[in-house]
C-alpha cells in the first residue's frame, strides 16, 4: 500500500464540491480542482517522487471533464491496483434544492444543453448512478449549509484520534457597520473605556501602544480577559470532541479600530501561545 491517500470528491453539479475541497484543505490535505481523470496516475506519481511529505490529497472530477464518465471506472481501479488508497467522496442532494442553488447563482448546468436546468438534474443524476455505488461516503447536503458540509467532510476524513487542535479566527469588528456573519462567538468590548474620546489617541488604531496601555490598564478589562480565557479552556475541548476544526471568534466595538482592535490582538496572542493556528482579522479597522 502507497503512502498516500487519495480522495476522490464528485456528485451533482451544485452539491457542494468546491466547498468539500476546501475543508479537506483545511485539515491538511493538497487539493486540486477539476483535474481530468486520465491525469490521475501520472498526477500521483508525480506527488509521491517530487513531494513525499504529502501524505494526503483530494481532487474534485466530475462530468465538467466530457470524457469522466467512459474513463473514471477504469482508471480508478488502476490506481487502486497500484496500492493507493483512494476512496469516493459523493455529495447528492434533492432536485428542488440543486434548482434553488442554480437560480441564486445564476449558474448554467453543464448538462442542460437547452438552458433546462431541472433537465440537466435529471440527465446528470442518471449519468451518475454506476459511479455513486462505487463511493465509500455518500453525503446528502440539501439541509447543510456551508459550516455543516464542511463539518460532516472534516469529521470523516479527520479521524478524532489524529485531529489536529482547531483553527481559531480571531475578528474585531464595529457595531457600527454590522456583526461578522460567519461569527460562533462574539464578545462585546464597548463597556471598556474608549480612546477615540482621548484627543491624543482618537487618529491611532489599536496598534498604537499608547491605544493598548489606555485600553489594558482598565482593571475590568484585565478581568475581562481572564474570563475569555476560563471560558475558551471550557469550551474549545468540548467543540473538538464533537468534531469542530474551526473556531470563529469576534470581539466588537463602536468603529472597529481602537478597543476591539487591542482586545483581539490579546487573544490572539493567547491562542498562539496555546499553539493553535490563528488567523487574526481587523474587519473595520480602516473604516473610520
């Protein structure tokens, strides 16, 4: 058996392909999109010569490729042959859900040659029967939403006993322009005092250390802090126990660029120190 898994993601035109590769990217495989199956070989060959620290890769092939469907059977078996691992990701969902998604993002179903959408649905779902009862992992996504998919894949192909520590993205943001849609958890840090009141201090952002001694010398906010902190101790094991690879945190103030600024650079600091990966965003910070 080579070193080297090998996901196979396809489905309907619409299921949520692209969102699976990039979850499978997050959790630390090498992903390609759209590569034509009779590539597969060489493509593996190539990985395993010229990049041994991949142990893991996962690649989107569907019916985007015209010749997939007379040759994917076939190479799919070479392969396996030559001891790959390789296992078949395949995303479905219900035809009313696929036209809804079609009809938001005015995409053209590559099978509809007349413009049908449902048509092409249906012609795709006939061409795809054979290849779906080859698949070691059917997901039906007409209930998920994005964080859901991407959850369902992380959790199958991520063994819990193998499962890195989550991702934590730390956000500030301001009120004033709207709470971070993708947020889990948002703190509010406007009870802090506020250095845009302070005229030596309004012009600079959260970055300045004048900004940072205002906001961090205020006991309630060193307080504030420690409790994050007690709470994040509590929390992040219980997430990873069922199966969360990403933690999104925000923390906002009025504009988004002193207090809330200052205060995520503190947790961020945290994380790090904890040796999570963070990724550390100022939404708003040039806004005002």
């Amino acid at each position: 058996m080579k070193n080297l898994r090998v996901v196979i993601i396809t489905g309907f035109s619409g299921s949520g392909k692209s969102t699976a590769l990039r979850a499978l990217e997050d959790v630390g495989f090498f992903c390609v999109d759209n590569l034509p199956v009779i590539l597969l070989p060489k493509f593996l060959s190539i990985t395993i010569a010229s990049s041994p620290k991949i142990k893991r890769v996962a690649l989107v092939m569907d019916l985007r490729e015209k010749s997939f469907l007379d040759k994917y059977r076939k190479i799919f078996e070479a392969v396996k042959k030559q001891g790959f691992k390789l296992e078949i990701l395949f995303l479905e969902s219900s035809e009313e859900s696929l036209l809804h998604r079609f009809s938001e993002t005015r995409r053209v179903h590559p099978l509809s040659e007349r413009g049908l959408v449902l048509e092409g649905i249906q012609l795709e779902k006939e061409k795809l029967s054979s290849l779906r009862k080859m698949a070691d992992k059917i997901v039906d996504t007409t209930d998920l939403n994005v964080h859901q998919l991407k959850d369902t894949v992380q959790r199958h192909f991520q063994p819990s006993s193998k499962k890195k520590k989550m991702v934590i993205n730390v956000n500030s943001f301001g009120y004033r322009y709207g709470l971070p849609v993708e947020a889990d958890l948002v703190f509010d840090v406007r009870f802090l005092p506020n250095p845009y009141f302070v005229e030596q201090l309004k012009r600079f952002d959260g970055y300045n250390a004048g900004v940072k001694k205002y906001v961090l010398q205020n006991k309630e906010c060193r307080e504030f802090l420690d409790q994050i902190k007690k709470l994040m101790n509590f929390l992040i094991p219980l997430y990873e126990q069922e199966g969360k690879v990403r933690l999104n945190i925000a923390l906002g103030c009025t504009g988004g660029k002193h207090r809330s600024v200052v205060m995520a650079n503190k947790i961020s600091d945290y994380f790090f120190s904890r040796h999570y990966m963070v990724n550390l965003n100022h939404r708003d910070i040039n806004k005002n």
